[in-house]
C-alpha cells in the first residue's frame, strides 16, 4: 500500500495553513498529498497514511489517531523551522518520537534540539525546609545529562548527518518544551504525554507534531 501524507482541513485560515504545511512535507517526502473536508474520522480511514494534518482550532481535541503522527498547525502561517525541538523522557525513550524528529531534522536540513526535563529527586524533598546543596543539585543534573546523551546515542549513529543540541532543563515537561521552543519550526511530542501535548499546542506559536509510542 502507497503511503499518503492526509491534510484534514477546511476553507479557515488555520485550514489553509494545514494544507500548505502538509503540501510542503509531501515534497520533502516524495509522497502523495491527500487533502479531504472536515476532521478526520478515526483510525479506520487512515491505514495507508504516512502522517496526518490539521488546523488548529477553538476547543480543539487530539483524534482519536494511534497509527499515524499528527501534526497539529496554527492559524498563523507557518514557517521554514531554525530548528526541530523534540520532547522526550530520556529515562523512558520513545523509538517512534525519536524516529520522527531525526527524520524531520534531515529533511530539512536543521538542527534537532532535544530538550529532557527533569525534576530534583525524593531525597531532596526529605531535606525540607533546608535549601538544596548546589553541589548535589550539579550531580543530579549530570545524571540527567549523562541519560540524555546515552538516550540519543543510537539515534546520532543513524543519522550522522543531524546536528543535536542535548538540553536538560529543570521544568515542568510543557513548559520546558514552551520555552525551548522559540526559535522551533517543528515541535514534536509523543501522544502518551497526554496532558503535555495539549498544554504544548495551546501555547506553541509553531506546528506540533503529536506521535504514537
């Protein structure tokens, strides 16, 4: 079965953005643009997509969409990304987020910044009300680095042709991704951060990649 790459959309301004980021990433992919009326139906009708593309809208919800990454594109029109930001748990990396943002990142020939945020560990919180020692706090985010880096690895080694910055941010992961996020054409997210997802959509000013795993 050919893969598509699907735009959902509508004659809204956030609509035509949609179709004229999907129109885009159909010629980076030499694939086929499939562009139908409305919002998408379900996970049946999309079998043969590569990925799947909407407008943002008031009140918009996430589809219910697993085989496919859904890319998410403001009202505003789109523009050539400076960088891909992709957010990930390095602790618990997603194969199929990681694959998607090297693969965006080679496209388009820009740098990958991989941001992972972290959050002081339980023995910090037993200390209270005493402050954290810098020298622990530096320790701990040198775990968290080292993490990151060994998370990344294998993703470099596949494509050695994508400039990474690794970057581990002490923030809660939608704010982190926020804040790394201004100078991103691309933001990519996994659809099992759930409620980052949409706290990401809901203030990113850039399309948003939403991916299964």
């Amino acid at each position: 079965m050919e893969r598509v790459i699907i735009a959902c959309v509508d004659q809204s301004p956030q609509g035509r953005a949609a179709a004229a980021w999907a129109e885009r990433e159909a010629a980076l992919r030499a694939l086929p643009l499939r562009v139908e009326q409305g919002p998408p139906p379900g996970d049946g009708a999309y079998a043969d997509a590569e990925l799947i593309v909407l407008g943002l809208v008031q009140g918009f919800r996430l589809p219910a969409i697993r085989t496919a990454p859904v890319v998410v594109v403001a009202w505003t029109p789109y523009r050539l990304p400076e960088t891909v930001t992709v957010g990930l748990d390095a602790h618990n990396p997603s194969s199929g987020v990681l694959a998607f943002a090297f693969e965006e990142a080679r496209l388009r020939g820009v740098l990958l910044h991989a941001v992972h945020s972290w959050d002081l560990p339980a023995q910090a919180a037993e200390r209270s009300p005493l402050p954290v020692l810098e020298e622990d706090r530096a320790t701990w985010e040198d775990q968290e680095v080292q993490v990151l880096s060994d998370a990344l690895r294998p993703w470099r080694g596949k494509y050695p042709d994508v400039d990474v910055l690794e970057d581990v941010v002490l923030l809660d992961p939608a704010e982190a991704l926020v804040h790394a996020a201004g100078t991103s054409g691309l933001v990519v997210v996994g659809r099992r951060t759930g409620d980052t997802a949409l706290d990401v959509l809901e203030e990113v000013r850039c399309p948003v990649a939403v991916v299964p795993g």
